[in-house]
C-alpha cells in the first residue's frame, strides 16, 4: 500500500512539472484571428472591441503586468502579440492573442489542457478590457 501512495505522488509530480515546463509552440499558438462576434467558450473566449485605435498598444501594457504573463510572440509593431499565462499553482499555461486591425481589437484567450478553463480566461480578457476603459 505504501508503494501505490508513493508511485502515486511520484506520478503526479512528474504530471505538474510537464505541465509547468510543457514548451509553447508560438506557430500553433501565435496565430491571425478572425471573427466578428463576442463567444464565451467552455474552454476559452473570444472578444471584440470597435473604435479602439492604438487598443493592441494599451492592452500590452496591461497584459505584461499581468503576473506570471509574458510574450510568447509577436509584438505590437507587428498589429498581434500572444501571451502565455501560467496557473499560480499548477503552472498551467493558457494562450492570449491579441489582434488589431484598424481601430478594431480582437482578443482569443485560451487553455491548452483540459476541456475547460472554469472562466479563468474570461475573466482576464475582460479584466484587461476593463483596464482599457478606466
């Protein structure tokens, strides 16, 4: 019994440090955004905002003070940026991309395990969009 627990724990502790140091492809992640309505899904979000002209450069400011936030590629010369967002504690990352075109932002926040992010992901992306406002 005391083996199982242990080969148990051991094997948990190999699953978090995967998932903390699993590498971010930025050509699966880093990607063109397309869409042209508001989506709460199971396991992410997608939001658009009009007439917000330099939105990508206000909301890159927000989103690099973020904690545990960093770029994974892009930058905002460029008109996109996605961030990785690491879990306090599990160290799970989750993927946002932010896209302007025009006066128009658009921003896909998303988990890469599991099949639901519990609304972690909107509530940052629309935490960073409330930051945009004030």
């Amino acid at each position: 019994m005391k083996r199982v627990l242990i080969l148990v724990v051991l094997a948990f502790l190999i699953a978090l440090t995967a998932f903390r140091f699993a590498p971010s492809d930025p050509d699966r992640w880093h990607v063109a955004l397309a869409g042209d309505a508001d989506r709460d899904m199971p396991g992410g979000v997608f939001r658009i905002v009009e007439d917000l002209p330099n939105g990508l450069e206000r909301l890159h400011v927000i989103a690099t003070q973020e904690p545990r936030t960093e770029v994974l590629a892009g930058s905002v010369s460029e008109g996109m940026v996605t961030y990785v967002t690491r879990s306090r504690v599990f160290g799970f990352p989750d993927y946002t991309t932010a896209q302007q075109d025009g006066d128009t932002l658009r921003i896909h926040g998303r988990l890469r395990f599991g099949q639901s992010d519990f609304g972690v992901n909107r509530d940052r992306v629309d935490g960073w969009l409330d930051a945009l406002k004030v």
